[in-house]
C-alpha cells in the first residue's frame, strides 16, 4: 500500500500531500505522474480562460478529448432538406449527408419501418399456427 507523499506545487511553490488514496486512484485510471499543482492551484488553474494559461486550450471544463485535438467538420448539404450542415467526416458523395433535424427524422422513420416489419412477421407466423413444418419434419419420429 502506497503512503502519504509530500509534493511541492509548480505554482504556489507550497507543500501539498500527495495521499495514498489518491495515489491509488491515479493508479486505477492508469496515470503514472504525480500531480505538480496543489489542489487550490488546480482548482484556480480549471476555472481560468484557456487564452489566459498560455497553452492548448482544453476546449471547456466538462469536455475531454482524450489529449487530441476536437474532430474538423466540414460543410455539406443536407440530403433531406437541403441546408448547410456541418459533419465530422468528409462528405464521399456516395451516401446522403444529413443535418441533425433530418437525420432524426430518418432515424425515426427506419425504427417505425424496423418495428412494423418485426410486427407483420409476427403476425404471419400467428396467422400461419407458428413455424411452418413439413412431413419430413417428422420422419422417424414415429409418428
């Protein structure tokens, strides 16, 4: 089991403990370096503008790009009503783009036609006595 560390803080230049739990929280999330702010600064430096920190902007507090930087969209017109709409892929050509109202819609249209082909199956298959069965079904059965 991990102890109490004490740390110093890049900002402030004050001493901090660096807990066990938290060093074993670090651990589970896989990271492997200590923390270099006190957790005042840390909490000063999260609720700073990005322009004001002098580095890559984090793109907002509660969004996390995993340490790369926010997908490029690009610009195409809509399949369904024809307005601009902007995806994070390049439009091939190949396949209707749609914005996100018209790209509900047809989401919502495929489970209406999804859900009505399950029901008329269903509904062959109780008209029908169930499963179809053949007399070779029954060879050697006895019967």
């Amino acid at each position: 089991m991990a102890n109490d560390r004490d740390l110093t803080c890049r900002d402030c230049g004050g001493s901090f403990i660096f807990t066990a739990g938290e060093q074993e929280f670090y651990a589970s999330k896989g990271l492997q370096n200590d923390p270099v702010r006190c957790p005042s600064c840390r909490a000063t430096r999260k609720m700073m503008r990005p322009e004001d920190r002098d580095e890559t902007p984090s793109y907002g507090v509660y969004v996390s790009w995993g340490g790369r930087t926010p997908r490029q969209l690009h610009v195409a017109n809509c399949s369904g009503c024809g307005k601009a709409a902007e995806v994070p892929f390049v439009p091939r050509g190949d396949r209707p783009v749609f914005c996100s109202d018209c790209y509900n819609d047809e989401r919502k249209r495929q489970e209406v036609a999804q859900q009505q082909e399950a029901e008329a199956v269903s509904a062959r298959a109780v008209h029908h006595g169930g499963p179809s069965t053949t007399a070779g079904d029954f060879e050697g059965s006895g019967r």
